[in-house]
C-alpha cells in the first residue's frame, strides 16, 4: 500500500495524515505551477470551444473538484482514493463513477479529451499521457485557504464549467468569513501524527489553525511545511489542543506514537482534543467542516478557562 | 574482574548520558530532580516517559545481542556467528511483523516477544543444523545470508501488502533498528523474555569452555553437547526475539563487542560473556546517542551506526582469515 501513501501525497493539499508532504515547501515552485496551469488551460479552452465531454480526474483532490462541478456525464472516472473515507469527502458521489488507479494505459483506454491531475501525481504517468496526445491539466495542492478559491476556478475553466465554480467559491468565502474568529489571546494547538510528524507554517492545517484563533505548536518550534516535532518537544510545549490522526487498520510502529503513554498525558492534561479527517486532506469548499469543528473548539476551550476563572474568584 | 568494572562504569556513564541528551532542551539539575522526585509535570513526563524506557532498552537490547553474538561464537567456535548477520535478527523481525500484521499482537501483547521469538528459534536451530558445531565458516555464512534474504524478503512481503499505508515505510525499521518513542510499555514487555535469556546463557560458560579442546574433550569432561545446544538456541531466541520485537534488527553489535574484547578478557568464552553483555550494551547505548546528536529529528536507525562501525570490523576479520589460511 505504499502506492496509497504516495497517492495521498499527490493529492495535493497537505495530508494531514501522511508522513510526508512536501506541498508546502515548495512555494515558487507552486506558484509557477499555478501559472502554467492556469496557461494551460486558458489555451486549450480557447482551441476546443466547449467544454470536454470525456473527463477522466486521476488525483484525489481533483476528482472531488471535478465531482462538484462537472455536469452529468461530463466526468467519466475517479480514482480509487475518491471511494476510500479516509482520505475522500464525496465517497457516495465516487460510487457513480468508474474508479481508475492513474496508470497511463487504464486512463489512455477511457479516451478521455481532459485529464485531471495533481501536480505531485506520477510524473511518468502524464508525461506519457501527454505523449499519446491527450490533454492533461494539473492542478497544484493547496497550501492557503485562498487556494481553494483558485482550484475551483482552475478546474472549473477546464471543464467549461466557469459560472458553477464562481458560484461555489462565492459560497465558500462567505463561510468562511462566518467562521473566522479574531483574538487577541490565541490557544495554542498542536496537530500531531503517526512518526511524530506535525504541519507547520504555510500549510493549510496551520491556516486553519490561525483563522480559527489557534497558535499553532509546530510552526512555533520551527517547523516550516510538513516536519517532524520530537514528542520531548511536544511534552514540553503542553499544548491545550492536541489534533491527531485515525489510525489506519492494520498495526504500523509509525503511528504506536499516538498511544505513547506521554502524548496520552499530554492530551489529557489539554483542554480538548481532536481527529483530523478527510475534510482537512483537499482544499475543497468541504474544509468550512474542519474550519468549523476548529472554531467550535475554540469557542468551548475559551468558555472552559472562563468558567475556571470565574470558579476561582 | 578489573575489565567487567570498567565495562560496567562506562554503562553508567553512557546511560546517564542518554538520559541527559535529547531534543528538549532541559537542564541538568531539573531533569534530575524531575525523573527522581516526580515533581514538575513536562519535565518528569519526558524522563520517565521518554528518556527512561530509551535508555533502559539501550541497555538491555544492547546486552542481548552482545551476549548472544559472544554465545553463538562460543558454541559454534567460529567468529563469523552474529545474530543479524546470519539472519537471526530477520528471522525475530519476520515473526514480530507477522504477529503485529495478523493483529494477534494488538489483542494478546506478549505475542509479539514470543512471535520473534519463535523468528529467532527457528532460525538458530536451522543454522545449528545446517552449520553445526563442525561446520566450517562457508557453510555458516551460506546458510545465513540466504536466511536473511529470505527473512527480509518476507518481512518487506507483508509490511507491503499490510492496509496500513505506513506499514511498507517500516521496512527499513525492521531492517534497521531503531529506539525512537519506545515506552515502558516495551521495556515490560521485552524483560521478562531477556531475563531467561540471559539466565540459560549465563549457564552455558563451562560447557563453552569445554567446547573450546573440541567436541571430544567436551563430552570426556562430562558436558552434553545436546544440553548445550538447546540452552544456547533458547537462550540466544529469548534475547535476540525480545530486542528486536521491540527495537527491530540491530546488527554487528553481536559480532563487534566479542571481538573488541575477546583479548581483553582471554580466550576464555565464560569470561567472555558477561563481558560482552556490558559491551553490548555500551555500544548500543553509545549508537542510540549518536542517533540523536547526527539528525535529532530525523529518527536516524540505530542500525545505520552499528553498522558503519561493524562493517570495517568485518572486513577486517575476513583479511585475517585469508591470511591465516593461505
């Protein structure tokens, strides 16, 4: 199952639960992606007029952009992580559409004219892809909540589908201004997973983090993108919220670390702890959920240390 | 006796540095009172919850494979004979990924030291069998670098057709070793099966020495090579199952510390032994330090330095080989 974990990390948006991610560090590089990308797609729509009729999306985060916005029959297959529930939001949606596991010769025989991907998807599958002649257009991860906004756009424009995507992102910016909460007084949280791994600063975790009144442990102690914080480090840090990872089935030594009797004693003297699902995986418009389990959390810790307060008084 | 106590000081000395050495910084003084009075909640988690099973495990993983590295060269009176080398330690983490993979391990704990345990058994009677105390260091060497392809092969089999999408990553940890994150838990877990070990190994010295003026002699001097042969492979399964059911697959230390101070000691394998074991443990701790001063977030394999200083050693050994022979 090596073949998940790296699909995952193709997925694009940092995955909160994988061990590596290296989306984030990678800032230029993205960016220009975003621009070729965005070329792309700008050329091809113009060449072929209307919108693709055989869509084939090969990323689990593109498929689930694809699922929002392509209209019936305009998408043909997904891939096999769109079905799985750890990683996929629109697992139901996945189960109308042919799943696909991204080799180039599966997808080529769908004869699709537009293939979706993620710019971390098997380099050598779209190289050969683009060699038979069909179009691929590849979608950077997101590593801003501002980005959600682009992928839409950039998916959208690919399947003709412009005004349904402006729609979805009106919707999501309003949501997420909703959910916003400002303080002057930031609870400090740490997400931690299987290897001790953590996200830091200009990740989209550590946006949520931020945007929802949290400080976020990781970037504190340094970390920058996707990296691993030492559990000494977390034990001394004593965060006041701990998010962690489902495990997966089958035993992993990676991921005994989060039944560590230390992180047990550190999650238990925090004020609150939370898992990290598949809503923080993609950045879809479905990450408002996490956003707002986020603030929910927010909300609760603060009523909690004003209830000490006022006990105390 | 004057070796054992410097041995045994400069165990001390590494243990309280690996207590002492970590990526939280803390001070001395505090980290002290901390893991002896229990006061001051961060600091106390992180030496007794972190730092304490680490060092713990360093030692004793470390004296398990010294002390059945010094056994096997022993019995089989041949230098080459190293748990990891031959594929004993393979064969412990093939049985310990199979306990954990199958799910029996997360439901009865203790099966997990008995799955490698029955890894290493198997692997030490079939050596014994294939090599045996006559045989010479081709068949030995044969024997186990074909064990510890096959050992590896499946262990990296199962952990690559596991659901668990960090399963396949673990390959280099059971290839490996490595003494990251272990708590009490494992420390519980790993004693009770290291303790017999070193029990019937502890037993094995007159036998080993006798062994030493040949089978013959042995037998004359009324020691049962049949008796001999079954303490050695129990006692050699129970420490090297034990260490890498918690630690994965630490290799050289069993080939290295024997040789180091084989000299020290005298030819003697009885006095050999508990030798090794404090050697072992030495190194072991020693490597485990150096893991965490190289890359302290990189969770660097204990292997990966056993084996840097092992290998030369081994290479060494082979010159002198050759030129004893020619």
């Amino acid at each position: 199952m090596g073949r998940r974990a790296g699909a995952g990390k193709a997925g694009g948006a940092l995955p909160p639960a994988r061990p590596v991610a290296p989306a984030a560090s990678l800032g230029i590089f993205r960016s220009k992606r975003t621009w070729l990308a965005a070329l792309g797609v700008c050329l091809w729509a113009g060449a072929a007029g209307a919108g693709p009729q055989r869509v084939v999306s090969v990323n689990l985060c593109t498929d689930q952009l694809a699922m929002m916005l392509a209209a019936p029959g305009q998408l043909v297959s997904v891939s096999h992580l769109a079905s799985d529930p750890r990683s996929s939001v629109m697992v139901a949606e996945a189960a109308g559409y042919d799943a696909n596991r991204g080799g180039a010769e599966e997808v080529y025989l769908m004869r699709p004219d537009l293939v979706l991907a993620g710019t971390y998807t098997a380099r050598a599958s779209v190289e050969l892809l683009r060699r038979l002649g069909v179009v691929v257009v590849e979608v950077p991860p997101a590593s801003r909540l501002a980005d959600v906004a682009e992928q839409l756009r950039i998916v959208g424009a690919a399947l003709g589908q412009g005004a349904r995507a402006e729609t979805l992102v009106a919707e999501f910016e309003a949501g997420l201004a909703a959910l916003r909460i400002r303080t002057d007084a930031p609870v400090r949280a740490a997400m931690y997973y299987p290897n001790g791994y953590t996200t830091g600063a200009g990740t989209l975790a550590d946006e949520i983090l931020s945007v929802t009144g949290f400080a976020n442990v990781g970037a504190a102690a340094g970390v920058t993108g996707g990296g691993i914080l030492p559990l000494e480090r977390l034990v001394m840090a004593a965060p006041d919220l701990v998010v962690t990872s489902a495990p997966y089935p089958g035993a992993s030594r990676s991921e005994e670390i989060l039944a560590h009797p230390a992180l047990v004693a550190v999650r238990g003297a925090a004020a609150a702890a939370m898992v990290s699902d598949a809503e923080w995986v993609c950045g879809l418009p479905q990450i408002l959920r996490a956003v707002a389990g986020m603030a929910a959390a927010h909300r609760a810790i603060r009523d909690a240390v004003q209830v000490t307060r006022a006990d105390g008084e | 006796m004057r070796v054992l106590a410097a041995l045994g000081l400069l165990v001390a000395a590494l243990f309280a540095a690996s207590l002492l050495v970590g990526p939280a910084a803390m001070g001395l003084g505090p980290s002290l009172r901390a893991l002896v009075t229990g006061e001051g909640e961060a600091v106390v988690l992180v030496m007794r919850e972190i730092r304490l099973p680490r060092a713990l495990l360093g030692v004793m993983v470390g004296a398990a494979l010294g002390l059945a590295g010094a056994a096997m060269q022993g019995f089989l009176r041949n230098p080459l004979a190293e748990p990891g080398l031959i594929g004993v330690s393979p064969a412990a983490s093939l049985g310990a990924v199979l306990a954990l993979q199958t799910g029996v391990a997360a439901v009865w704990a203790p099966a997990l030291p008995l799955a490698a345990l029955a890894g290493a058994a198997g692997a030490v009677a079939l050596l014994f069998v294939l090599a045996g105390p006559r045989g010479g260091a081709l068949t030995l060497i044969l024997a186990g670098i074909a064990l510890s392809a096959l050992a590896g092969a499946l262990v990296a089999l199962v952990l690559n057709l596991s659901p668990n999408p960090f399963a396949a990553m673990e390959i280099v940890f059971w290839m490996m070793g490595s003494l990251a994150d272990r708590s009490m838990l494992h420390v519980s877990l790993a004693a009770p099966f290291m303790l017999v070990g070193v029990v019937l190994l502890a037993r094995t010295g007159r036998g080993l020495d006798a062994l030493t003026l040949g089978e013959d002699a042995a037998s004359a001097l009324g020691v049962s090579l049949e008796r001999l042969r079954l303490q050695v492979v129990i006692g050699v399964a129970a420490l090297v199952g034990a260490a890498t059911a918690v630690a994965g697959a630490v290799g050289f230390v069993g080939l290295v510390v024997p040789h180091l101070l084989r000299p020290l000691v005298g030819a003697r394998p009885s006095a050999l032994l508990p030798a090794a074991a404090l050697g072992g443990a030495a190194v072991v701790l020693a490597a485990d330090i150096a893991t965490r001063l190289i890359a302290p977030d990189r969770d660097l394999k204990l292997g990966v330095l056993t084996a840097i200083v092992g290998a030369p050693f081994f290479f060494r050994l082979i010159w002198s080989m050759r030129r004893g022979m020619e």
